[in-house]
C-alpha cells in the first residue's frame, strides 16, 4: 500500500486521467475513498489492497498468538489488571496452550490474588508436568496463602526436576523456601537455604533482604546490615518487591543497635519509594514514639493507616502515641478499633500491646478497674513482657493497692533488670508506703536503666520525682539539683520548674523561687499549686500587692486550694494600711 500512495501521482498522470479527477485526488484526503477509487482505476483486486477495520478487529479477537503476545508484553510491563484480561481472551481461544495459564497466573500474582494464581499454574502443570519454572511460582503463591506444606512441597519438586525454569530460576526456589522456614522458626534452616539462593545468584537482593532480616532476629547486627547493604548496592532480582523492602529492614538493624536517627532516614527512603508501605510507616512511627517525637510518631501512624486503612498495628501504635500526648478519650477509641475493627496485623508483641495501651488510656481517664482488667489481658497474653507488669503496678498504685503494685513491679523488674519503668513505679509506690529511702534507691536504679537510650524526657521525670521526694526529707540541696538535673534534659517541664521553686524557697532563696514558679506558669498557666507558689515566694520576699494578685488567681484555678486562702488573708492584711500613731 506504501508504494501505491507514494507513487500515486505518476500512476494517475501515466493513465492520462482527466484534470478534474486529479484535482479530485490532490483534495481527498488518505481516506477509505480514496484507497477505493485508486482500486478502481488501476483495476486492483479489493482484497489484496485493503481490508476493512472491523475485519482486521475480527481477525485479531480470534488470533490466539496476538492475545498471548499482548498478555505476555502486560504482565513484564506490571499491568496486571489489563495482562489478566488479555490471558482470559488468550485461554478462550486455546484453553489447552500452557503458556497463557503460566502468564496469567504471574498476573494474578502481581494483584494479589494468589487462590487464583495458583489456579492458573495448576493448570499448566497440568499440561506441562515437568516444568521447573511454574512449580516455583506455584510455591511462591501458596506462601503468600500460608499453605506452607504446600509450598514446600511444590519447591522441592521443583528442585528435584530443575529443568524448564523459564523466568524463575532454582535461587527464586531456594530464597522462597528459606522464607517458608523463617516463618516457621527454623532459623538455622533458613539461613542454609538463603545461603544455596545468593550462592546460585549472587545478585539476589530480595534474598539478602530476607537473610538481613533473619540476622536482625538473631542479634547478628553487623551480618545484617552488610546484607542489606548489599541488597541495596546490587539493586537487581527484585521480584514482585521494591528496594523498600530492604530499606526497611535495614532501618529495624539499625533501631536494634540504637543508631535512630540512622534508621529513621532509612525510613524515610523505603517511604519514598514505596508510600503505600504501611508496615514502614508503622514502624518508623515507633522508633519516633521511643524517642519522644509523640506528634510525628502520630503522623506516622496516621500515614500508615492511610495506606492500609484498617491496620491494628498502626491503631495500637496511634493508642501509644495519643497516650504520650494526653489525649486519652482518642488513644481509647485508637486502641478500641485496632482490638475490634482491625486487621488483625501486629508486630510480635501481638494484640497484647493495645491491650497493654489501651490500660494506660483508662488510666489518664481515671477509669482505674477498667485499666486494671485490660492490663491484666495484656499480661494473660504476654507474661514475658516486663514493661506490662510495669504498667499494671501504676493502675494498682492509683487504686490504692500498694502491696499487689509492689509485686508486679517486682515481676517486670525480674524480666528485666534494666526497666527504667519498673524501676520507677517501684520507687512510687515504696515512696507512698514511706519506705523513702528505698524509693531513693528505686530512683537511682531507673536513672541507670534503659531511659537513658532514646527519649530521654522519661529520664527528665525520674529526676523530678526524686527531686520532689527529696525535698520531702528535707535534704533541700540535692532536692535541688534533682530539679537542676532535670531541667537540663527536659527545660519544658512544668513539675521540675515547680520543685526547683520547692527546693529554692526551703533553701531562703525567694526571688530565685519566685522565678521558677513564674516558668512553671509559663508552661501550665491553669495549675493552681504554681500560682500558689509563685504567691508564696511574693509573701517571704514582701511583695504583698504582687502575692495577693497570685493567691486570687490560684483560687479562681481551684477554690479549694487551702494555702492560698489563708495566705491570701495574709496579704490582704499587710496592705491594710497601718494605724497613724496619735
């Protein structure tokens, strides 16, 4: 046809057609006139020129090899939603020709719908028995379905065959196998068949991923992050995966050896590549809530549930997370919906985690039985995890039950020798025993413990109320630098400023005192016991006028507050003015 419309102009002018035809031809445009009026004159037959469109669309709807062709060109192209409906096309015209069911089941993979994937492979096992290849894909769909006996069975077989393996290969067989025996705990094994996988493909990133992840569980740090350095270096052999897999994981070994601001850019990139990562999200939210970053730790989480709407992991974490920021009516409703609406999905300390969460909101409700019965689901779950039986001796020591908040401090502290919060609670509740000086003790054993890694605003607190016990010893020096010690880690808390006026004021140093109650009101302006500070500390220094307007503040806070009233009675009388001597 080419050649027709290329030489048309000659052809006509050879023939000697009339000047109207021509002009005739030049205004036409290369349309289906045109190509009929040339059959015409040169006496052409119809069908060796021009075939209609309906009937090339005809011929293409029953040509089988078009359909697997633009099947095959989808599925590497990861247009799984088009490539299935291609296959489907495919297998209508030729149900028994394997290569449409190989290619649809990868299709099928590539959405998800791994029932239906293997599906498809059964049925070119079916026809082609022997082949390697699509037993290896087969394996890999029934892992994603948890058939893990299976999966490994379809592996085996196909490492007893090895032939035929198309575009899988015996390391895909050997990683999947050696993720099959991670999941059932079978570490050791595990390694040895992710060792056979890099041996046979050395540029393999997905298995060094999954052997960087199994090194991590290990305490293998230095193993771990080579391997996923590595995986990120080769860049290659991906799978149905991204790099963010490996990303991630190397943001958990770094977590593991406490380099967070390392892990949390690893994060950062495994989002970056992957937004729709939800457990990245999930995860990078609670390194954020361990080092005391509560709103981003939030927002984290609040990504993470964008991605994968009902995911309990990130609800329970958002609980935690709200919980930090005294928001206990929505870390209550967070918890609530991670336990009964959720997926069901969470890291390994598994649902007992909102439980443990979940008792924490009661407790900033004040609904202390409720706190208590969900603390105790949370330990009937995980009676392992020391800072659960911390948690539970804090809503027992708001209930009032001293001895049973003793001995579940002394649980977590057996679980955990280094539980700053163990510590802690224990000292809190010996201080309110008045057994002081082994609460001091208790206090000095938190400041020891593992609050000095991450967030340290934990830390800041154990210095508070060791500053506040102190000063109730009289030992008002030390209640001091208590206070001190605490405020050069957390300036922003409002309680260390109110204990240093404390320690400074039984120390006869009122304008200091005055000063620190003024920052204590900075930050917390409701708090009725600061502006009674504050007015104290006015009284000692004589500035009568200035306490008075304090005292009258803290009783509009609080009418209750007794040493405001009678020293607000104290102020009023010394600017009564003084009788004139006769």
């Amino acid at each position: 046809m080419y050649s027709v419309m290329a030489g048309s102009k000659s052809v006509i002018e050879n023939l000697g057609v009339p000047v109207i035809l021509r002009s005739f031809f030049q205004s036409v445009k290369q349309g289906k006139r045109f190509w009929l009026l040339m059959i015409v004159l040169l006496n052409l037959p119809i069908a060796s020129v021009f075939i209609a469109p309906k009937a090339i669309a005809q011929e293409k709807l029953q040509d089988f090899d078009y359909w697997a062709s633009l099947c095959s060109s989808l599925v590497k192209s990861r247009k799984y939603k088009e490539a299935v409906e291609a296959c489907n096309q495919a297998i209508t015209l030729n149900t028994n020709e394997p290569i449409a069911w190989l290619e649809r089941g990868d299709a099928m993979v590539g959405l998800a719908m791994y029932t239906e994937a293997v599906v498809s492979y059964d049925r070119f096992i079916k026809l082609q028995p022997d082949n390697s290849g699509a037993l290896a894909k087969r394996c890999g769909a029934l892992n994603e379905l948890e058939r893990y006996e299976d999966a490994i069975a379809s592996c085996e077989l196909a490492l007893r065959l090895d032939q035929n393996w198309a575009d899988a290969s015996p390391a895909m067989v050997w990683y999947i196998q050696g993720a099959l025996l991670k999941r059932a705990g079978k570490l050791a094994e595990a390694l040895e068949s992710l060792e056979l996988a890099i041996r046979s493909n050395p540029n393999y990133s997905l298995a060094l991923t999954e052997r960087c992840d199994i090194f991590v569980s290990l305490d293998r740090a230095a193993d771990a992050l080579q391997d996923c350095d590595r995986a990120i270096k080769v860049n290659a052999n991906w799978g149905h995966a991204t790099p963010a897999i490996a990303w991630k994981t190397k943001g958990k070994v770094q977590n593991q050896l406490k380099r967070f601001d390392e892990a949390l850019f690893s994060y950062d990139k495994a989002v970056a590549i992957e937004p729709t990562n939800a457990q990245a999200w999930a995860e990078q939210g609670m390194i954020l809530w361990r080092l005391g970053r509560y709103a981003e730790a939030l927002a984290s989480q609040e990504w993470a549930l964008k991605a994968k709407e009902k995911y309990s992991l990130a609800l329970a974490n958002s609980c935690a997370a709200l919980n930090q920021l005294r928001q206990y009516k929505e870390a209550l409703a967070a918890c609530n919906s991670a336990l009964q609406e959720g997926d069901q999905q969470w890291d390994y300390l598994g649902p007992a985690w909102a439980w443990d969460q979940r008792a924490n909101a009661l407790n900033g409700l004040g609904k202390y039985e409720e706190a208590l019965a969900s603390a105790n689901r949370a330990i009937a779950l995980q009676p392992s995890q020391a800072s659960f039986w911390g948690n539970r001796a804090a809503t027992l020591w708001a209930l009032g039950r001293f001895d049973l908040a003793l001995s579940s401090t002394n649980q977590a502290i057996a679980l955990n020798q280094n539980s700053s919060t163990a510590w802690f609670n224990h000292g809190r509740i010996l201080a309110s025993l008045g057994r002081t000086e082994e609460a001091l003790k208790a206090y000095d054993k938190a400041i020891e413990g593992d609050a000095n890694i991450g967030s340290q605003i934990f830390l800041a607190d154990i210095w508070t109320n060791k500053s506040a016990l102190l000063w109730r010893l009289n030992r008002f020096q030390e209640s001091f630098m208590a206070s001190q010690q605490a405020l050069g880690i957390n300036p922003k808390s409002d309680t260390a400023w109110f204990n240093r006026g404390l320690a400074l004021m039984s120390l006869g140093r009122n304008a200091e005192a005055a000063n620190a109650y003024s920052r204590a009101i900075a930050i917390d302006v409701k708090n009725s016991d600061y502006w009674t500070g504050r007015g104290l500390a006015l009284l000692a220094l004589n500035s009568n006028a200035d306490a008075l307007v304090a005292f009258e503040q803290a009783l509009k806070l609080n009418p209750s507050q007794t040493q405001a009233t009678i020293n607000k009675a104290i102020a009023i009388e010394r600017l009564k003015p003084k009788p004139v001597k006769p």
